[in-house]
C-alpha cells in the first residue's frame, strides 16, 4: 500500500481560508509570532534564573579561592565538604532547564569537572558512585554487577573500563590537573590541593534530592569526607519542599560533614506573574487569550504541575490553533486583508450596503478598527498597571492580590461597574496621605515608560495632581478642634452658652468642610475613575476583536487537561477507529469478535454487575472467540475453554486489572469487584 503523504504544518491553515494567499500569509504570521514570542520568554527565563545561577556561580569561585588560601582552615574544617542547597519549589518540570544552564555556566566558568545525577539512577551506592565516575571522568566504570554484565561487555569494546571508586577519581583528577599546568615551567608543585590555583573543584549536582534514598545519600556523604584533602569536591542539592529535609534525611553526625549554605530561587508564582507581564499584558504580540482561556492555563498550572515552562507550552498550542481567517489582520499594516465582516451596529445605511458591497471601504475600515483595537491594547496595560498599584496595598484586596486577578476582571466586563471596584474606590478614599502619594508616584513611573499620547496627557495630568500634593501642608486633625471646644466647653458655666456650644459641635459634625486634602483626594480618585472607564473596557466591546483573542476554552481542556479514561474507554468500545481495520467496523456500536482480547473482555464485563464471575466471564469470552474463529455452533468444541483461551483471557484480565477497570475482591475468591459505571 502506497504510504499516505503526511500534512504539511502549512495544510493546517488552509481549512476556512478562502484561498491559498491568505493561508500562506496566516502560517507565515505565524511561525513569525511564536518566534518573537519563544525568543522573548527565553531571555525573560534567563533573566529570572540569572540571579540565583549567579549566586551558585560565586559560592563555587569562593569556595575554590578558599581551599587555595590560608583561609581555608579558618572557614571550615578540612573534613567539611561545601555544600549549596538550592530550594527551587515543586515545579519539578522546569528544574532540569534550571540543573542544565547551572551545569554549563560552571563547566564554562569555574570547572570543567561537574555530574548531575538523579535518584532513579542511583537505587544502590554503586549506582551513585558509578554515574558520578562516569560523567566526571568520561569513561566506563566496573561495578561488578552481574545484571549490567551484558552493557559492560558492550561498551568495554569501545572504552576501557576503570574500578569504581574515589581512590580511582583521585588518582585521575591529579593525573588531569598535573597535565593542565605542565604549561607553566620554572615552577615546583607543592603537594597540597588547597595551595594550587590549577585545582577546579569537582561539583556533583543531586538534581532531586527528596527522591534519594537516605542511606545511599549518607554513605556516599561518608565516603566522600574521607578523600576532602585529595579531591576539592563541592555538592549542589536541589530541593523541591524545603531545606529542613537535609535534616530529616541526614543524622547530625553526616550533615556535620557539610558546609551548607541556602539558596533561595525565585517561587513559581513570581515566575508566572513575571511571564504574564511580560508576555501576555503587553501590545506587541497581537496574539490575546480571553479569560476562560487564561482562567484553564491558570488552573492548570496552580492544581498539576507549577510549571512556568508547560504553561508557556499552552500558549503556543493556542498561538498556533487560533488562527482563524481573520487573523491575517494581525498581519503588518500594508499587507492585504482577508474579507472579514466587522460589526455593523451604529452604522448609516449606505455605510452597511458599502461594508456587504465595497471590498475597497471594507478593507480601509477593516485597516482603522484594527488601528483602533492596538491603540486599546496600548492604552490597556498601563492604566491596568496603575489601577493594580493602587489597590493592590487595599485591605483584603477587593480586586486581587496578582496583576492577573485584576485582568481577569476586566476581561469579562466593565470593572468600574462591579461591587469590587466600589469598595476599592470607598478604601481608597481614605488612605493616608503618604500612602497615596506612594501609589501615585509609582503609577507616574509605569506612565513615564509608554508612547502613547493618551498616556502622555495622562500623565502631564498626574504629575500636576502630585505636585499639588506636596504643595499642601498637613491638615488640621479633628482631635484638636474637638479638643479646643472642650476647652472652651469647660471654661463656660452659663447654660445658654453650654448649649449653644454643643450646637455647633452637633452642626460641623453632620456638615462637615472637606480639607484641602480631602478635596484633592476626591480629584485625583475622580482622575483615575476616568482613566478606568475611559481604557479599561472589555475586549468584546471592540470591534474585531477575534482577530487578536482566542475564546475556545473547551478546545484548552480538550488538548492540555488529559483525560486517559475516558480515552481508553473509547478505544476499547471502538477499536475500528484506532486500528483502521475493516473487519472490527460495526455498525450497531456492538465490538466484532475479531477484536482484540483485552477489547472483548471490557464489552463482557459491561454486562455484569459490582461483582464478576470470573469463571462466567471465561465462558463468555470462549464463546466470542470460538466464534470468530469460524468454529461450527453445533460442535462439541464451541466455547470449550481451551489451555491457549484460558490464557488470553487472564493476560486480558490482567491488562484491565492494570488500567483500573476490575479489582480484586475478598468477598468471594472467584468474583472480581468492577470499578467502573456504564458503557463509552
């Protein structure tokens, strides 16, 4: 059979476009944007990973500079091994990027000599020993396993094989530094490790440190303290929970034998609140996901896995599916645009018959609206940012506490109208003067940094709005004018004058004049309400606004929220669609009894209740493959359970047993329980 020609990444584009031009030009727009899009996250990653890797980068410079001086001693004790402890939280997926940029910097910088390992590789100390030989050295160590004779015999024919041991590390790693400094003539070597700068250190990364067996980590602990005066080594723990579990994995007779120090990475949650700044809240990637879209990546990354890295993930699936016809408007502003129908509502008459007629009027007004929704998108950022500063120090946090909280609420309608934005406004006009002058200042600063002229204005207007608050001196408090009326009140005896006194009391109470202060609060919370309902509509309110946002959160679910159940079930209801072979097609819904074993044995046992006659089962199953094996009905022979039946029928089991399908039971030895409800 000829081999069916598979679909080009550019094919995918075609579907719903009116021609070829336009699907070029999409998957082009494309690959364009997610290129911009992947360089950027990759330089925010190593901007955010920057500073702990450099943290790592100089403990290793100064523990290698304090074995080469007299210092050495004063710091730690010669048995101690320095020891970094670098907590990175549970976002396990991103932590082998993180233990592969740290690996390269410090083969790059500080010492060529660096092994990571992991604790599925290392069950037995010899497994530990062996992997970290091998990667050091670069070279096959013998570990006298018999169950790796085969790989050992195999790859001796390529490399010669070394013992396993720190006896043979150290006598490599000495053969290796007296090579490296034969360059230098005219001088003597001293024999200690710790006066010669040609002596890097030997890091070993323990990239999962929970994960490894306490025993193994103490004995090699142990081992390795004995050869510190032979081997400069250096350890690098990864921790995923937190640094007590050094304590809890080590006794203090081994952690004794380390100098640790805590490094402390940025927490996941930071990371993806960096992420979404600086890639989803910005205008220069038209590319937008509307809030049911971003509330599935926000859920999956906070209830599965913390990982910054699968969340970025998500965005370029939904980059490279969102691609509808009109997304070619995103294109550059003199490329051409497809026909697309924008909203015809508020429009004269002639205007709609030229929108249905004119191809020309459509494009120029499809041109404006596009202008007008990037001018939306660049006014949007700043005056959400400003409106987040404010709030974001409230009581409570009555629009959130995370930048993406408050975008989350005016995506989905108009924020100034919500019970939240109100109880904002009321906390807000209350705060002290220091504070809001704070907020103030800080929104200026978010302000300083966009070219809109919008924003420019904006921002002329709160800088005048500040410089009249530090104009103003501190209003009068209402304790001293209480006060001085009491004063007065107590000099008085007359009774006439004592009750005029508590009149006027009662009176500035309830008609209270509002301070020089007050009054210029009130302007300035009146300032940013207009830049809120001004900047801060809802996306849907624009027009064209399909052509930036992507709205299909079932298709997020569909592709990203896994559902291995239900897809199993499936393939095992209807294993014609998965195998493509004709003679399992049915048309009923029923399974052929050509199908597999483990598929005949699901259809069974959907037909039996919580518990299931193991033996009936077996009858049942030897009666569907007798027939489609063709047998005659009227044999003797039909449905015999036969030695070979009797064991397909309990591999079937047992496969069903092991995707969750069937249990065993203790209630009847022959009956398994069944775990499941209903058909597909």
């Amino acid at each position: 059979s000829k081999k069916r020609k598979a679909a080009s990444l550019e094919d995918h584009f075609t579907h719903g476009c009116e021609g070829a031009d336009n699907s070029q030009i999409r998957f082009k727009l494309c690959q364009a944007l997610w290129d911009k899009i992947k360089a950027d996250t990759e330089v925010l990653q190593d901007e955010l990973y920057r500073k702990i890797l450099d943290s790592l980068l100089d403990f290793t410079r100064k523990c290698s500079s304090t074995r080469r001086h007299s210092d050495w001693a004063s710091q730690m004790r010669a048995s101690e091994i320095p020891t970094a402890a670098l907590v990175l939280g549970v976002n396990v997926p991103d932590h082998d990027m993180t233990f592969q940029s740290l690996s390269e910097l410090l083969q790059q910088s500080v010492t060529p000599f660096v092994a990571s390992v992991q604790a599925k590789e290392c069950a037995a100390l010899k497994h530990l020993m062996k992997r970290v030989l091998e990667r050091i050295m670069g070279t096959v160590v013998d570990v006298d396993d018999e169950d790796e004779e085969d790989v050992e015999q195999t790859s001796a024919q390529l490399h010669k094989s070394v013992h396993c041991s720190l006896s043979t590390l150290c006598d490599w790693y000495s053969s290796k530094t007296k090579k490296s400094s034969t360059g230098t003539p005219g001088k003597r070597r001293s024999s200690p490790v710790k006066d010669d700068p040609q002596h890097p250190p030997v890091v070993i990364i323990f990239k999962d440190l929970e994960a490894f067996s306490p025993k193994v980590l103490q004995d090699f602990i142990l081992i390795c303290s004995r050869y510190i005066g032979r081997l400069p080594l250096m350890f690098i723990f990864g921790i995923a929970t937190s640094p007590s579990t050094i304590q809890h994995m080590l006794p203090h007779s081994v952690s004794s034998l380390l100098c640790i120090e805590l490094f402390q990475s940025l927490s996941c949650t930071q990371h993806l609140a960096t992420v979404i700044d600086k890639l989803i809240l910005t205008h220069q990637f038209p590319f937008k996901l509307n809030s049911k879209v971003m509330q599935v990546l926000i859920s999956i990354f906070l209830f599965h896995d913390f990982s910054v890295r699968n969340f970025i993930k998500g965005i370029q699936v939904q980059s490279g599916s969102y691609m509808s016809p009109r997304s070619v408007c995103c294109a550059v502003r003199r490329r051409r645009l497809c026909i697309c129908h924008p909203s015809r509502e508020k429009q004269e008459a002639q205007d709609q018959v030229n929108l249905l007629t004119n191809d020309a009027h459509l494009k120029v007004l499809c041109q404006k609206l596009v202008k007008h929704l990037c001018k939306y998108h660049k006014n949007y950022n700043p005056v959400l940012r400003c409106l987040h500063t404010l709030s974001s120090n409230l009581p409570r946090y009555p629009l959130g506490k995370q930048l993406r909280e408050l975008h989350f609420i005016c995506l989905e309608k108009n924020v100034w109208e919500s019970e939240e934005y109100h109880t904002a406004m009321k906390l807000l006009k209350v705060q002290s003067k220091d504070e809001l002058i704070a907020s103030l200042q800080r929104c200026v600063d978010i302000l300083q940094l966009v070219k809109s002229k919008k924003m420019k204005k904006a921002l002329v207007q709160l800088k005048e709005l500040l410089a009249k608050f530090m104009q103003l001196d501190a209003p009068p408090s209402t304790e001293d004018c209480v006060t001085s009326r009491v004063r007065n009140l107590q000099k008085k005896t007359d009774l006439f004058q004592l009750q005029k006194t508590l009149l006027e009391m009662n009176e500035s109470r309830r008609a209270k004049k509002l301070s020089p202060f007050e009054s210029l609060r009130n302007e300035t919370l009146e300032f940013i309400d207009g830049l809120v309902k001004t900047h801060l509509s809802p996306p849907e309110s624009h027009p064209l606004y399909e052509v930036c946002y992507y709205s299909s959160s079932t298709t997020v679910r569909r592709h990203l929220n896994a559902t291995p159940r239900t897809s199993i079930q499936a393939a095992l209801s209807c294993p014609y669609y998965y195998l493509q072979n004709e003679s399992l097609k049915t048309e009923d819904g029923t399974v052929s009894n050509a199908a597999p074993d483990i598929c005949i044995a699901y259809k069974l046992h959907l037909e039996c209740g919580r518990l299931i006659n193991l033996y009936d089962w077996l009858e049942a199953y030897a009666t569907v493959v007798s027939a489609a094996e063709a047998n005659n009905p009227d044999s003797t022979d039909f449905g015999k359970v036969e030695e070979v039946k009797h064991a397909r029928f309990i591999q079937a089991v047992s496969e069903l047993e092991f995707l969750g399908f069937i249990k065993s039971t203790k209630q009847k030895t022959d009956h398994v329980a069944r775990l499941t409800w209903g058909g597909c």
